[in-house]
C-alpha cells in the first residue's frame, strides 16, 4: 500500500487506486448597473464532484472509471481502457481529444479557476473514442478518433423520435516538444482537430461563454445560432518552467463550416506569467502542466506553498457576418496549497466586452468585475 | 487497515475510508375508506443508496465525499472539506446546518423510521457554507453561514431564464451541554436559524408532511403556497441516557416573514422514551445520539441488540390566516442490531390529523394508522 | 488483502472489494434502403459504467451496492443485503428474479454480445424483493416475492398526482439440476414467474425490441400498448460444458392476462454451441455460465484466451389478435480476452424480420445485418 492522497494498493502488475475530487466554488460579478441579469452578485456553487477508480490489470492494461456530479446531473469524465506497451499507450472509451495545452491541464491543477475563454467557447469536452500516444525523448505524439461526448449518445440524447443515431466523428491530433535548455523547461506545441457533425448538422451550433464565473450561468458573449456541418480547429502553444518561474501561451483558432455560406473563423488566446512564492517549481509531465507540491506542508512545520498568476485572456466571436463579441480579460490569482492534494484559489478578473450578447442599458461595450474563490480536493 | 463494518485504511495523518448505505423500506398506509388518494395501501422503496469516501490528508485537512441515490435521483449528502485543530474543526462544504438533534442523528442510527415531523415540513436539509465548531468538556458550540443546497444553486435550477444565481443565505448556530450525572448522560441544546430568501423570495414557500411513511407520497398536512422573504426558527432539545435506558425530546418554532401581512409561526416538538431489551447502552458522543452496538452479534454466539421506541410526536402548520393542519401521533418502534452496521426497524404510528390537506369524505379531521419496515445497512 | 482485478480486504469474518466495470460498444446496422430510420449506419455508446462494492459484515451478513451509469441515467442494479447459512442463502433489495440463464449470465461474461431478443421484450429487469435460494449437491432452487424494479417506485414515477404508491407484485421461482458426467457438466433448468400489475394496470403494456445492436435504439419488433392486468411467463433452459465446448438453449412464454379479451402468449428462444480456441472452458458456478479465465495471459508469455459462439436467436410477438412482429436471427460472435478481467467481442448477426414495426417501403417482412464490437472491463 502507497499514498497518493488516498492509499494505492498494488499485487504484482495490477494495483487500484481511489480517486476523488470536491470543488466549491462562489464568487461576486460586478456589472454597469444598467445590465438587468440575474447573474449580477453573488453566487455559489459545488462546481464538481469526482467519484472513481484507476488501475491496472497486468499485461500492460489499464483503466480508469469516474463519475462526475456536475451541476447535479452525473457526467462521465475521463471512463477508458488503456494499453501501454513501451513507448506507445493507446486509449479506448470517454477521453479528451487533445484540445490544448489548457484543456488538458487538470481543473484541479490550473493557475486560475477557470480554463481559458475558448475552451469553452469553442465546445472542448471528453469524447469516446479511440487514441494513440508515442512519447519518446523530447517528442509528445497523440492522435484520435473520436465520435461525440457519452452524453450526447445516450439514447434519449437525440431527439424524441430518433433514438441515438447520433454519427458525428472528428479527428484529432497534437504535437509536443518539450526541450530543456540547462534548468528551464520548454514547451512548444501544435494541435489540429477536424470533426463532421453528420446528422448532428440538423441542430445549428452555438458558441458562447461566461463572464469567468461559473457559478453565474449568463453568456455575456454568444453567436447566433449557426447552420453548420463540420468544424476545424488549431492551436499553437508556448509554454516554459525555470525553478519558481513558469509561463504559458496559447493561440486557438475555430472555423465553423457553412454549407452555401462563407465560414467564419473564431479566435482566442492568452498568455500567462506565474510564480510560487513559497520556491517551489510547477510540476511539468507529459506535455502538461501539474501541481505545485508544498516543500513544507502544514502539519509538517510549514504554511505549505502559495503561487500567483497573472493573465491575459483574449476571446473573439466575431467573424464575418457572426457577431458573438469579443473579450479582453486580464485574471490575477493567488493559490494557497496548505498540504498535497489540497488548493484554496482566489481570482479577481476584469473582462471587457465588445458586442456582448446581454446589453448594458443600450451599451453592447463594457466591463465587469468578478471576485471568485475556490477551495478544491483531489486526490 | 483497520475495520469499521468496511477496511479504514492509513499511514502516518493521512487516512481513508470507504462508505456505503443501503435502506430498503416498505410499508401499509390505513385511511379512513372515504379518503382518496392513491397512498393508501402498500408501497415500498428503494429508501437512500450511498457511496463515498472519507479520509484525512494530513496537517489537520480531512474530507467527506459521498453521491446518494434517492429516488432514483442523485443528491448530495455530507461532501466537505474539514480543518480540525485542537477543540476548533472548521467545515466547508455541503453540511447539516445544526437543525435540530433529530435532524443531525444518522438516518441510520434514529430510534425510529422517519425523524419528527417538523424536521421535514420546516425543510431542514444540508446546504453549502462554513461552519466552526468549538468542543470543550460540557460545551459543543457550532455556528455556520449557509447558502442553499447544492442542488438548488445548480445552472438549471433557478427557472428557464434565470441560471443559477440564487443568492439566499442564512446564519445557524447551536449549543449543546452534555454533564454527566454519575451513570446518567444529560443533553441540553438550543439552536436558533436565521434566513433571507433574497431572490428565491419570487417563488412562494410551502410547508407540508407525508403520513410518516416516505414511500407514500401525498402530504396530509400542507399550507397553502405563502409569498415569504425569509425564516427564522429555533429550537429547544433535552435528552439523556442512563445504562439501556434513554430520552428526548424537542420543540421547535418556525416563523415566516411574508412582507406586508402578519407572520405565522408554526410549531413541531416530539418527546420519545426507548430502552435497549438486551441491556446495552445507545451511544452518546458530539452532541447527537449513535447507535447501539451489540455486545453478543450474530455470528459469536448472540442474537444481536434490539431496542424499543415509544415516541409521541406533533406538527402544527396552522397560524395566523395560514391553515396546514395538525398532527398528534404516536409511534412505536423496535429495531433489532444483528450484527454492527446493520439494523431491521419495524414501527407502528398513529397519525391523528385535524386540518388534513387531503379530505376523507368531507372531513378534516380523522385518523390514519402506518405500519412500516426497514433493512438499513451504513458503514 | 487478495487480488480479483481489484484488491479484495478481509479482516475475520468481514470482507471488502471495490468493483467496477466499463463497456464500451460501437456497431453497424444495415438494412434494406427502403428503411426510413435513423437507426441505419454506425452507432456507438457508453453502454454501461459500473461503480460499487462488495462485502461480507460477519455473522452471514453480507451485501452488494452498485451504481450502473447507463444512458447517462444512473440506475441500480445489485443493491442488495443477504444473509448465508449452511445451504441456504436469504437476499432482501434490488436483484434479478430467476428470470431466465441468459439473463443471469452477467452481461460481461455472456458469449455474445446482448441477451436473447425474449429477455429484453418480456421486460426483464431486476426488482426489489426477498428471495430465498437452497442449494445441495446438483440442485439449485431459487424463490422470491418481489414488487417493482427500484425506479419504478421511486416518488415521481407514477404520474404527475400520483406519489410512489406503485404496489405491483409478483412471485418468481427457478430449480436447476446440473449433474456431472464423467466430463461433462450438465445444466437443467426451469422457471416460473407471476405477476400483478396492481394499479399499474392503468398504463398499457408494450413489448419490443431492438435490432440486437444497444446503440441503435429503434424496435424493429414491438406490439401495439396492451390493456393488460398481469403477467405469467416459464421457461426451460439446457446447457452444457465439456472441456472447451459448451452449448445453450432456452424456450420461455410470456402470457400477458387482458381483462375480457382472451390472453395472447409469446415466445422467445435460443440455441447456441460455443467453443473456447485456446483451449481453456468456459466457467460454471451456481447454475450459469462464467467468464473464461484465460491461461496463458497478455503479459504473461501468451496471448490471452479466444472464444467463439454461434447462436440462432428467435423471437415471436404474434398471438390472437396482436401483431407485434417475429425475428429469427444468427449471431457468431468471437470473444478475445487478453488478460483475466478484461474482453473484446466483436459479433455478426443477420435478422430475418417478418411483420416488423418499422417498415421498409410497404414490406414488413425482411432483414437486417448487424456488426458490432464492444470493449468490457469487469472487477
């Protein structure tokens, strides 16, 4: 029997590990007084709930299995059967398609509390499918297909008369290298995604997000809704450690298909510095980002470990004749880890709007204000 | 590893522990024949299911985690994050928000099936927030900020526009003495609970109770929907336990503030007396009461523990104009403890009703008789 | 602590195991072109995700408790307690009812992918109940009185002004001889089953089923809604085992009782051979079929174990006046398991389909073939 937050147990090449996750959320979101949303105030939230299982079953076949209750209705995260066999592992099941740097960063391990505004403008989510990985030196390669979220081919998933014929499918890929040059780690990535939505098409897609905020559910920014049959996306991605010091940068861009229509092409970026106070490094592996582990815990003597972040945060729904808006966000955190596994976050984001979806008295270009905090297990 | 009806495991501060709860339940419901309603008869459910975990993560940080499954949906019980340092254990999370002792007694370690019938038709249910609780000899002082439930403050569940920005909040607190007379345990608690609807002061308020037995559905007692901007309500509790013998009893006032009209107080209390048959004590320990464990279990030469309850239980829903109705019951309960962590529970309760919401013929007032039983499971 | 795909923790009497399971499937339905359905073409699913334990409290006690994660709707499955002495074994919750072998058979230790088509449009499903089961040499003979299935019952499962007070009931029985012939096990089996309706007779019945593929949910059998006010249903099973063959087959009739009509009677049966390539059997224990334990696992210097199963597969929803359609179908399925724990399937079935719910131009008589692969994971 290990520990990693809750005990690991191994026999041979087969072990099981217990893994949970709690995530409560609140926060205050300060608009022009002439904006008439409910979303306006104060608001909380137990923002997810992870209940699970990893393991392996000897031959190089692994697993993990977790339930997620999320706005209280239970989500699959990640649910797939792995294969690893030196320096390939392929996944099959409910799995992130490679999205970007920020997506695939666990929500428990990020800088800020909320992944960057295209992540979810931009419709990232776990899919099932079928994934490959070669790691090798300095090079990260994965690829998949993947059909759509577990979620969406349940068979009441897709209309009262159709039953889960949903046939959507996309391709994905992403490319990492992560060279160290003496004690900074760098990371440069590169990722393409192409998905046709089949008879999926039927329904016109949205693209919208919230003002950092979970908790408060209003898109201040939004499109329409948009004929579309298909998707593509790409992204770049920078990103680096030295000791206290990291830094990080993405640029994802998303063209929607239109049959008979031009397509129009959405964006979205930031970049980001950090640095733990405390001395501590961020931990990098495999192509992402991990926690900062505190060097010296609380009960161990310690007040455990503290990092700051700032961020610019850069998302546009305007392309063509789509007008979804734009932001330009800046989001300052701190993070107090007091002892492994365990983060109390708190965020202060100022975003400004241009053509937001929800009006200040007539006014489509404003600001607001949000301060949100989060206390956050996992284990 | 050690046992606790599962294994508990640890090393070092950290430890772990896996939780499970099975209640099955069933029962008759006797109405008078002119009454109408689709309760009467038998009807048995699927009571609570849970799954989670508890464990510590060391420096003082522990946690509890846990899905229930309750008619069929999924709801969240105890799930927090806990600080505990010396006579100081700080919460924050979704908890009890020190109600009432019958309230914060396990559902698994009741006298009786259901709890009073105050405890539901005032709504008592956990909610997100942080609480601080202070044990020192005698005293148990605990005091708490809550907003609503989890399931309240959910993106969905705040109406078709809305998202969910319900910002309700409450301030609860509780103090119990417990000395000890020689062989004899004493309790003396007082709570009192303060509430602002805020927002949720759109929709109307109802207070209403089933006739004990949960797997019949219709309330017999029900106020009519009250326009109200908050509540306030206290409690009184007084218990003791001296060798197989024990006692409680409680009354609880609930007043709600309707803007403009005069606020009506409704009222519950119960008073119950038990005695363990097969001589063993009921636990005592942070303020509730606990289960009985049986000296000589199934298995080791014994027949387990069994336990009886007489309990004499009251609910007033009539103030003011407002007319819910009125409840004088009597229950009678036996509960046998084969083996720890596992209880049968057989009751019979007298429900005499005045002001009934449901008619029999067209009377208000008349009786009705439940028998019910349960297999419980928890560990 | 032993090991069974997961760590399995004992501690005298009392035990422990986490169990877990995943099934991933994905398949091709073609049918004639005159078909109008979205069922046609590639379909995939998350066909169940499993989350429980498993554990024995000392004194006989022991229980199940199960989350199954299906459709993206959490359901119970076994969730029950039992008690064990000598011979007898006594089970009180939510479990199957005798129903039939090959729903018995766990769904990730069947030979093909999904179950007889009878076992699905007769509706089995597990129900909470009490059921007693003797078992002595080669007899094995089950009993139980069981309501309805625990979604069934929950409180807003019976109509918008109903409450839970479903009282439907029913009494289930099954015996099973499996002598030993020199090498050859053998298995004998009957079953009874009655059941009330109760009040759930005010909703009609409908009996129907899919074209074998779970991801492509339309019937292309089903009845007409039936005005019934119960059940009656038997079936005989064989099957056998001899080193690395074994064989199936099952006849079962359902009578559903109308109330002045004269009573329609359907019919469901299978016949199957199946044959284990590398050599190992295919378990059998407490009258059904196991999983083959591969003995020369991936990981281990072999390949895994390879199985294969040709069924015919016939179904008739035509009596008296109801014409719900009738299939006669052959699956052959190929079973690979690389290490204990852990399958791939992949199946072919053709469907002869004659008065078929889903018609293809003006025919209701023709067929479908179907390819399907699933991937499955069972602790």
């Amino acid at each position: 029997i290990a520990w990693k937050g809750g005990p690991v147990f191994s026999k041979g090449a087969a072990s099981f590990k217990v893994k949970g996750r709690i995530q409560y959320d609140a926060g205050m979101l300060a608009t022009p007084h002439s904006v008439q949303d409910r979303a306006k105030g104060y608001s909380n939230e137990l923002r997810r709930l992870r209940l699970g299982g990893e393991g392996q079953l000897g031959g190089g076949f692994g697993y993990k299995l977790e339930l997620e209750l999320s706005d209280n209705s239970v989500d699959l995260v990640d649910t797939f059967i792995g294969y690893e066999k030196g320096k390939w592992l392929v996944t099959l099941g409910n799995q992130n398609a490679f999205q970007s740097l920020d997506e695939l960063i666990s929500d428990t391990g990020g800088s800020v509390m909320e992944r960057a505004a295209f992540t979810d403008a931009f419709g990232f989510e776990r899919r099932l499918g079928l994934s490959a990985q070669y790691r090798s030196g300095l090079l990260l390669a994965q690829a998949g297909i993947f059909s759509d979220s577990a979620d969406s081919l349940t068979n009441d998933a897709d209309g009262p008369d159709g039953g889960d014929e949903n046939n959507s499918y996309g391709v994905d890929g992403r490319i990492v290298l992560a060279p160290k040059l003496g004690k900074t780690q760098l990371h440069f990535g590169l990722s393409g995604h192409w998905r046709d939505f089949q008879r999926l098409s039927e329904t016109p897609q949205r693209y919208r997000q919230r003002a950092y905020l979970h908790s408060a559910n209003s898109r201040f920014l939004s499109t329409p809704r948009i004929a579309a049959d298909g998707e593509t996306h790409y992204g770049a991605e920078f990103a680096g450690v030295r000791g206290p010091l990291w830094w990080a940068g993405e640029a994802h861009w998303l063209r929607v298909s239109r049959p008979g229509l031009a397509d129009p092409t959405f964006f979205g970026g930031y970049g980001e510095v950090g640095y733990v106070l405390t001395g501590e490094s961020r931990g990098y592996r495999n192509g992402i980002f991990g926690i900062v582990k505190p060097a010296r815990p609380v009960g161990s003597g310690g007040w455990g470990a503290l990092q700051a972040t700032l961020r610019y945060d850069y998302l546009s729904l305007n392309d063509r004749d789509i007008v979804g808006g734009t932001q330009n966000a800046i989001i300052a955190a701190l993070v107090w880890t007091p002892v492994e596994y365990l983060r109390f976050n708190v965020n202060y984001a100022r975003l400004d709007y241009s053509d937001a979806a929800i009006l200040a008295g007539g006014r489509k270009d404003y600001g607001v204000d949000v301060i949100a905090w989060r206390a956050e297990l996992d284990f």
